[in-house]
C-alpha cells in the first residue's frame, strides 16, 4: 500500500542522497573550492533539451554562489556533441579554472586530458552509458558509469546536474528552495530526453510539472502560453510534444545557446524576442524533418524493391540531409518499419556523422558497441546512439552488423516482430470522461510508465478529416446498439492503415483515454494508435 500512495501520491517523497552517486563528494569539493578561490566556473552542455535545461540548472544555482560564471554549448554542425579540444582551447583563453560538463563527458577521455593540459580543472556529470576505458581521469558523476551505486539509473542529464546542485546545498546548508525552484527546468529536460517516468524521476517531475503549471518562471510561462498550452494545465505530453521540441528545434536548426539564454532572461521584450526565433526554428525543423524523412522512406523502399526483403537494420546514407533533423527522422522511420536505424550524413575530412534510434527489444548501444574499433567517437544509450566514423569504414560496419543482427535473429526469431498488446478491453460507453479524469492519478505518464492501453471493440461512424492535409482521422466508435460511443482520434496509426477506415465497419482499436476541453465543454478521447478489422 505505500508504494501505491506513494505513486499517487501529488506530493511524492522518493528521492535518495546524492552522494550516493559515485565521485560526488570529489566533484561537491571542486566546485566550491572553485567559488571560495573566485575562480571562473564554466557549466559546458549538450545542444538538445536535456543538455539546455541542465545547463540552466547549474547556473541559475551557481550563480546564488558566485557571479563568475560562463557557459559553453558546442555547435551542433561544427563541432558534434560532448567536448572538443578547440573549445577547451577557446574555455581555457577565457580564464577559467573549473569546468562542470552536463549532459556529456563521459566518453571524453582524449579530451579532458588535454584540458587539464591546458589547466583547468574538470568534473563530469553526464547520464549515458560509460565503460571503464572510455572514462576521462577527473571526477565522473554519472549514475551509468562502473563502480556506481547509485539506486535509479534513469536519471536524465538536467537530473544529475540538479543532484549535483542538492548536494551542494546540502553540504553548505542552503534553504532547500536554492535548488527546488529548478524542478520545472528539470522536468521539461527529464521528459524531452525520454527517460523513464518512475521512480526518482516520478518526484522529480511531479514537482517540477507544478512548479511550471504555477507559472513562477517568466521565460517558461512565456513559452508555454506562446505555443497554445494553458497553464495549469501542463502535463508531461504536452512538454514531450510541445515545450521540449521548441527547445530542441532551436539546437537543430540555429543555436542551442538559444534556449540557455532565453531561460536565463527575466527582460520581457527579449523573452518574446527569443520565443518567436525557437518557433520558426521549430517550423523549419518540421519542414525539414518531413523531407528527409521522405527522401529515407524512399531509399528504404529501393532497396527492398531489389533485394526483395527489408534489412534487420536500416543503415541509410543521405549525402545532403540537415543533420539538425536526422535523429527524428531516424526516429520516425524506426516506427514505420519497426527496426533499428542509423542515418548518416558527410562531415568534414571524409568522415560521416550517424545517428541512431532503436526499437525496445534491441539495444542499440551495445549492438554499435562490438563495432567500437570503426568509430571515431561513439555514445549514447539502449534507444538512441551517435558517432563518428570515415567513410571508408561504413561497409565494414553495415557488414558486421548485418551479420550481428543475423545472429540476434537466430537467438530469438520473433526479436523484430511488432506485438500489441493492451491492459484493459473494454466496451465504447466504458470510456467517460470520469474515468479518464481518473486515470490522472497515473500521471505524469511516458516512458516507463505509459497511459494505461484499452482495445475497444466498435462501429466506425462519424468519420472526419483532420490535419493540414487531411493526414489525420477524427470519428467515433458506437457499441452493438448503437446506443453508446467515444470520440475518437488518430495522428497517424503506426502500421500506416489509416486509409483503411470507413464508414460503419467494425474494428477493434487500441489506444489511451485522455480528456479533450473545447469551449469550455470536458469530455472523453480516444487516441487510437492502432486498429484491427474485425476479421483479423
């Protein structure tokens, strides 16, 4: 019973010590030294959400400490994720003495050595997967290193530099507030990294969701409002749809920067400034992401076209893709043919940038990692990977996958089938607007802890249009009687059979209840991600 009261619970409690995570005291000590001694510390981060929102963390709490403060977010286009050595050139001729990575760093061995060349001191906080010989030789505070304990691995980016930030306060006795009041910037970044909502994050993000529906920070509620959301009304899919990629659109397509800055701005005028530059980014992302992700499908379908079978793993080369989008396009194409992708684009010297994204049943990271010797950098997690490798290894990586895949495959033949499943079935007048005011007590829901599945059975009627290009569904499902129905909608079905749907034929289709408001009228929705003729 605890642990149900406590998942329910609006004001959760489960959280653990932060020096419980590995090398924090060493890191704890570095950082103050470095405000005591007046030092310039520098916070350098990763240019997606989790990266920005981290970054903001530190330094809104450092910055309670000391004023000499800086911050570095590489460019995406012209020098790649996690350390370089020009920036730690450019770091260093700036005078400062601490660097305090979030986001990143973890695979910088090469990297931090020459920074400490150079003579700053460095610490690590970061949250993607770290083997002993790739770890640099400074503190390393990562939940998902060797030798840490640390109770919930799940933490994102934004969730260590917060812990980081926890323990600082702890150590010196700050009012918990210091760093409380970050929880809404940790949320957004927890969430748009797609990390696990249970567990420590679960209070996390349940703190930060009501901080940010409170409307406290200026540049968050600005953004918020400017992209349609109603505050008090947040939750975490309109932060994962909505909020995190405006965020992210400003690192693909301009700068990453963007958003450090917009968050640490209390000037109205620049506030707006900044809002409307992140929304044209993020309408030339989708623009973009929709072209490339064409010119993919198109490649994939030629090659099943002349081989005659679709590949274990999509590997697909794009000479002109913007590299700002190929991660989402990677992602889409993932769900389109429910397999593992890597797309990778020309960089400089010959060398080509891959980004991948997987399905759950592999885990792309230690798939790409038998292939460590062939990369130039390489990083990331189970679901999604990036790196570096010449073009002159990219046959030797699609043949050794192939191969690995093929002896996945013969591990467990069913690994690339894609299964659905559902928790509950249940009749069309089942789904009130009641019980999906119910069902909120589940939230905040996302990976790790999904919307509960219901497969209802039901007449299609109603039938509708939606979308700029009528690409979406809108109708309804009616019971035997035709007595009792549910509204019903479709962003896309992920098998691409939405043009299957007529008119007063019976289907069964699986989806999560949610509650839809418009003109001030509450009432149920169903968002079908999936539909089975009744024959099937």
């Amino acid at each position: 019973m605890e642990e149900i009261s406590e998942f329910i619970s609006p004001k959760p409690q489960k959280t653990y010590d932060p020096f419980l995570l590995h090398n924090m005291a060493e890191g704890v000590d570095l950082v103050l030294s470095a405000v005591e001694n007046d030092e310039r510390i520098c916070v350098y981060g990763d240019y997606d959400a989790d990266g920005v929102t981290a970054t903001s963390v530190l330094l809104e709490f450092l910055s309670s400490l000391t004023s000499n403060l800086s911050y570095y977010i590489p460019s995406r286009f012209d020098e790649g994720y996690g350390l370089n050595k020009t920036a730690m050139e450019k770091i260093s001729a700036a005078g400062v003495g601490l660097v305090v990575t979030v986001d990143c760093g973890s695979v910088s061995k090469e990297e931090v050595k020459y920074g400490k060349k150079l003579g700053l001191e460095i610490v690590v906080t970061d949250h993607h997967r770290a083997e002993r010989e790739t770890l640099p030789d400074c503190p390393v505070i990562n939940p998902n290193q060797p030798d840490c304990s640390y109770p919930f691995k799940g933490l994102a980016g934004c969730g260590v530099a917060f812990k980081l930030t926890q323990a600082i306060g702890k150590t010196i006795d700050l009012p918990p507030s210091t760093y409380n009041d970050t929880l809404d910037l940790v949320a957004v970044g927890t969430i748009g990294d797609v990390m696990p909502l249970v567990d420590e994050n679960r209070t996390l993000v349940k703190y930060g969701l009501l901080r940010l529906n409170s409307g406290s920070r200026l540049p968050l509620r600005e953004l918020a409002t400017g992209i349609g959301l109603k505050l008090g009304e947040v939750r975490a899919y309109n932060v994962s749809f909505g909020i995190a990629p405006h965020i992210n659109a400003a690192g693909r397509i301009k700068a990453a920067r963007l958003g450090v800055k917009l968050f640490r701005s209390q000037e109205i005028d620049e506030i707006h400034e900044i809002i409307e530059i992140i929304k044209d980014c993020n309408s030339q992302r989708k623009d973009l992401q929709n072209q490339t992700f064409l010119k993919c499908v198109e490649q994939v379908e030629e090659s099943i076209k002349e081989k005659g079978f679709l590949d274990d793993f999509i590997l697909i080369q794009l000479e002109d893709a913007h590299e700002g989008v190929t991660g989402i396009s990677a992602g889409k194409v993932k769900e389109k043919y429910h397999r593992p992708v890597a797309i990778v684009t020309p960089s400089e010297d010959g060398k080509y940038k891959g980004t991948g994204r997987s399905i759950e049943s592999v885990d792309l990271h230690e798939l790409l990692s038998n292939f460590s010797p062939l990369f130039e950098r390489f990083g990331g997690h189970s679901a999604a990977c990036g790196f570096t490798i010449a073009e002159e290894n990219l046959p030797a990586l699609r043949e050794g996958i192939a191969e690995k895949m093929r002896g996945l495959l013969n591990e467990k033949p069913d690994l690339l089938e894609r299964t659905w499943s559902w928790d509950i079935e249940a009749l069309p007048g089942d789904l009130t607007a009641d019980l999906a005011t119910g069902l909120r007590l589940f939230e905040p829901c996302g990976k790790g802890n999904e919307l509960p599945v219901f497969a209802v059975n039901g007449y299609v009627s109603k039938l509708s249009s939606m979308g700029k290009e009528g690409q979406y569904r809108r109708f309804s499902l009616t019971d035997e009687m035709r007595t009792d129905s549910v509204q019903c909608v479709s962003f896309g079905l992920e098998d691409g059979r939405i043009h299957e749907l007529k008119e007063g034929v019976k289907v069964k289709a699986i989806g999560s209840l949610n509650l839809n408001s418009w003109n001030g009228r509450v009432s149920a929705q169903f968002n079908v991600r999936k539909i089975f003729s009744a024959g099937e």
